[in-house]
C-alpha cells in the first residue's frame, strides 16, 4: 500500500472537510437540490410491475466483498437493495438476492429484515431469499441466470462490482422480458448493461443512490460536498492546463509531488518532526 | 506483529480465541439496544482510523513509520474474519438446497446434484492433501481439472454469444446516438483489423492525408474521445467512492444499516 503524498495529505484533508461541513449544514436544516435521475425513478416502476405479474424480484450486488478494493461499492450496492427492498415489501413482493462473498449474508439478512420492518410487512422477509450461490465467477453467474429462468422474474437489479459475468446474468433477464435497473463503479461492464438493461445508473450516480432515494439530509449533505469537490478538481485541471501551457506547471508538478516551493516546504515538515523526535 | 504458532500451540490458542470470542459475543447480547449503535460507530471508527493515520504518517527511507509494521496483522485479521464467514455461506447452501430436498420443490434434482458435488469435491480435496496417492489424485484432478475447470469455461465462452446479442440491440439505428455508436464502433472495429487497414493502406502515412488513414482514425476515437470520457465517468466514481468512505468510517450512512434494530 501506498503512502500519501503532500499533495495527498492536503487533498484528501480538504475533500473530507468540504464532504464533512455539507452534512452539517444538511442535518441543520439546509435543503439542498438533487436532479432527477432515470435510473433510479425506474426502481418504483420495476417494483410495481413485478408487484402487478404476482412475480418476485432478483438483485444481485455483484462478485465484490468486504475487502480494501471493493468494500465501499459492495456496502453501497447493499444499500440500494436495502431500499428496493423496503418499496418491495409494502407491495408483499419477494425479493431474491444470491450472493458471492458468505461474509455479507449476516449484514444482507439484518439490512433487508430492517427493510422489511420499514416498508411494514416484517412477516414477508425469508431468510432462504438471501442464497449463497458460490465465490467462483462462472459458477455464479450460472446460478443467477438460473434463478431468473426458474423463478421468471418480473424484474432484475444489478448493483456492485461486475466483471465478464454481467452479460450473462444481464441478457438472460433481458431474455425473460424482466425491467433491468443496473449501476456499477466497474467501467468496462458500463457498455454491457447499457445494451441489455432498460435503465443504467452510470459514474458517480451510483454513490448518489442512497441520497436521492432516501432524501436524507446527511446523504444529500454528502452528494452535494461531493459534487463541489467535483467542481474543485474540474478548477484544477483547467488551471494547471492554462499553466503548464503558458509554461508555469506549478499544479502539474505539485500533484505529481515534483520539487516545487510549496512541496519542499510540505516535504521538510516530516523530516524536521523527525530530527527533532 | 504475531509469531506464527504450530501443533498444539496453536490449537489451544484457537480454542481460547473461541472462547473468548463466545463469552465476548455473550457479554455483548446483553448491551442495551441504545449502546449498540455507539459502540459499532465506535469500533468502526478506530478500525479505520488505523489505516487512515497509517496512510497519513510521515514515511521514512524505507517507506515505513510508526503504524505500518502491524498492516500484516490487521489484514489477517481481516483474513481470519472472512474465513469464519466461509461456514455462513455453507450453512446458507445446506439450509437452501436441503429444504428444497426435504420439500420435493420443482428442481430439486439439482439440489441434489449441488450437494453430492460439494461433497465430492471436498472429500477429494482432503484426501489429495492428507493421504496422497494416484487414486485420491485421479479422482481430484477429475473432479477439478476435468468438470470444474471445463464448467466454468464453457460458462466463460458463453459470454462471446451474448456479446453478439447484445451488440445486436445497441447497434440497431433506432436513433441519432445510436446511429454514431454504430459508425464508431464500426470504424474502431475495422481499424484494428488488417482486412481494414488495408482499405486506406493507399493513403500515404505521413501529412494530412495519414489522418484519414483507418487505422488513425480508430485511434483517434479511442484516445481522443473514448479515454476522456472514461476518464472523466473514473473522475466521478473516485470522489464519490471517497465521499461514501467518508460516511461509512464515521458511520453517516444512517438509515441504511441498521437503524433500528441495533
């Protein structure tokens, strides 16, 4: 693992104070604006078609566990089926979930029981909804495009990590006719559920799911620090373009963490902290 | 940050550790339901404190300071974690297929299958690792190398067919967007082909003429507007990974987990 930088330290020091001050003013009361994303309106239509065929739900949260590299979007994932979950229950849907990583099946059964309880049908949930299918890849989504050709889901959500078996499980559902909601951080898989699903939630809309679908103040606090941080790196970019075009690559050097006034001082200030420890 | 223990050693220490683990687990079931939140905020807070001050801390020549000797053994804590949770996902398998079984569901044949298979291969496995010998290797390379690995290539293979379909739908012209996605990946995909550089291969391959050259014009899609792009959805992806770190280490997700059973 890498260490940070000084131009990390700042950067990332900066980025949590703006993210951290945005909840705060959300949780005091400030409102703040989120645009209307597809995407996400879709899950109410997909949830109340599978509701008007009598027919269950299948979301998948893809091959990513509770690891460094894909913990996040894992935990992201699982709390937008948390929230189809809760709009699944007041309409008495089931909802399947097969899983890859057996470490997330406590947290997914607690999630989506705490799911149901909010939409008030507590008695709906079934524990044997949330199956371990495998941790092999294939063997994974073999099962997925099984349980969609058995149970004939009325709709199908795919969130999380995804690599080459999205395809597979994302075209089997096109194949049955299933509403197909899908969003994942994984890029290459962007261009596969774009031609096989209905709806696709892409980029940082993802992160902004639980925000837009919930409404609370610190999630849309969050998204808001979010897209400001945004606006600051986009500043950046096009100062240290104009710069380094005009010759001065001051930015450009500072992030690349090369010898400049400002990253000499940042760089002393650990090397003094030791001579004098 | 640990020394590796061996033999009997190392089975008392399982059995204490489980032991611990259990009158811990005990302990906690008693907490009042008002304390559970604070203290899995609390526990989520310092885990991830470490690896934030580990990042954060000076380095010295070696690339290392105060923190990142014990990094081996946070992670196999993390290790010993996900292997505890390996007996939750056979549990949930047993507990699915086994009800299917006992109930006679339609497919149930298939549970069946499911579990001599898991059986098969687990039984095959010990015995190619503890007892060694050309039986117990025949049938492990069978079970493995001859079902598993074929299973899950076939499967892989069969993506190249839906790939076909898929490309199918997105390239009908049904539209504008669609109508440029297909001119462009029609060029991308002629230009890294030799039958399609050779249709501009007349084109001299220097000056402005060169650019009209297919293969330079696949080019210039991929890295001039394809790789911006992708940049820039990566862009967004990093900042709101970052943002939702941010409200899962100091645990502002409310609402999502937890909320109200803990």
């Amino acid at each position: 693992m890498d260490h940070a930088t000084p131009a990390a330290r700042i950067f990332l020091v900066l980025v949590a104070a703006i993210v951290i001050i945005f909840v705060l003013r959300a949780q005091n009361g400030k409102i703040f604006f989120i645009r209307r994303i597809p995407g996400l309106t879709a899950i109410d239509e997909a949830v109340g078609r599978a509701a008007e065929m009598g027919r269950p739900l299948l979301a998948s949260i893809g091959l990513g566990g509770l690891n460094a590299t894909t913990g996040v979007i894992t935990l992201q994932a699982l709390a937008i089926v948390s929230f189809i979950a809760e709009t699944a229950s007041k309409f008495g849907n089931r909802i399947l979930l097969p899983m890859v990583d057996p470490s997330l099946i406590p947290i997914a059964e607690e999630s989506l029981r705490e799911a149901y309880a909010k939409g008030g049908r507590p008695e709906a949930f079934h524990d044997e909804d949330i199956i371990f299918l495998s941790d092999q890849q294939f063997a994974y989504a073999a099962g997925v495009a099984g349980m969609i050709n058995r149970e004939k889901v009325a709709s199908v959500f795919l969130f999380g990590t995804f690599y080459a078996e999205s395809l597979i499980i994302a075209e089997n559902g096109n194949r049955i006719g299933a509403i197909q909601v899908a969003g994942t951080p994984s890029t290459t898989q962007i261009p596969f559920f774009i031609a096989a699903c209905d709806y696709v939630i892409i980029g940082d809309e993802y992160y902004a799911a639980t925000a837009y679908l919930t409404r609370q103040p610190t999630l849309v606090g969050a998204i808001v620090g979010q897209d400001i941080v945004k606006g600051l790196v986009l500043t950046l970019i096009l100062l240290g373009a104009i710069l380094s075009s005009a010759g001065v690559p001051m930015v450009h050097n500072f992030f690349a963490d090369k010898a400049v006034p400002l990253a000499d001082f940042l760089h002393s200030i650990p090397a003094a902290a030791r001579k004098g420890g | 940050m640990f020394t590796p223990q061996h033999d009997g050693m190392l089975l008392v220490l399982i059995l204490v550790t489980m032991i611990v683990t259990g009158i811990l687990l005990f302990l906690l079931s008693f907490l009042p339901v008002k304390f559970r939140k604070p203290l899995i905020a609390a526990i989520t807070f310092l885990a991830g404190l470490y690896y934030v001050l580990e990042f954060f801390l000076p380095v010295d020549a070696a690339k290392s300071n105060a923190l990142t000797p014990y990094r081996t053994g946070f992670a196999q804590i993390n290790q010993v974690l996900l292997a505890l949770a390996t007996g939750v996902g056979i549990f949930s398998l047993f507990s699915a297929h086994g009800r299917a079984i006992v109930r006679r569901r339609s497919g149930w044949g298939f549970s069946v299958t499911l579990l001599v298979a898991f059986f098969a291969i687990m039984i095959s496995g010990f015995i190619h690792n503890y007892f060694p010998g050309p039986v117990a290797d025949g049938i492990y390379r069978l079970c493995f190398n001859g079902a598993l690995k074929n299973l899950q290539a076939a499967m892989f293979s069969i993506v190249s067919f839906y790939i076909v379909s898929a490309a199918y739908r997105a390239f009908r012209v049904r539209s504008v967007e669609a109508t440029i996605l297909l001119a462009s990946a029609f060029i991308v995909m002629i230009g890294q082909v030799s039958l399609g550089q050779a249709i501009t291969a007349g084109l001299p391959t220097t000056g402005l003429a060169a650019s009209f050259r297919l293969e330079t014009i696949a080019d210039w899609i991929l890295t001039r507007i394809n790789s911006p792009a992708l940049l820039a959805v990566e862009l967004g992806l990093g900042v709101g990974l970052l943002s939702t770190a941010i409200r899962l280490w100091l645990s502002l997700e409310r609402g999502s987990y937890f909320d109200r059973e803990v």
